[in-house]
C-alpha cells in the first residue's frame, strides 16, 4: 500500500528512516550500487521528498503501527 513520508530520524546506528502517514516507519539508504537515493544524504534532499509515496510492506501485513 503506498504511504507518504511524513518525516525522518535516525536510527541506532544512524541510517536515516522515513516516518510514514501510516505511523510505520521505512529505512530510506543510499547504498549504491543497489539502492541508489541520494536525496537521503541532504537535509534539502529529504524535505525534497515529503508527501512522495512509498509501498508500506507493514500495511500490506497489516502490522500494527510502529509509532502512536
């Protein structure tokens, strides 16, 4: 099902996690050469892609939410 980012943080070991309207959560890498989003790596790059869709494997499960 697809979700929009609604924000971002960092996890433990600081890969960047995009906060889903969902309340899931999805990590967001830039790990070329088989993830390539380098939007992850700025500031600018993540406010860029608020609002933009991402497919929530969690609601597909039906998984309760990460956050409240």
């Amino acid at each position: 099902m697809q979700q929009p980012i609604t924000g971002y943080h960092q996890d433990d070991e600081g890969h960047w996690v995009a906060e889903l309207a969902c309340g899931h959560n999805q990590h967001v890498r830039h790990q070329p050469p088989f993830i390539n989003r380098p939007w992850v790596v700025s500031a600018a790059g993540r406010t860029a892609k608020l609002g933009i869709l991402l497919d929530c494997k969690k609601c597909d499960r039906g998984a309760a939410p990460d956050r409240p």
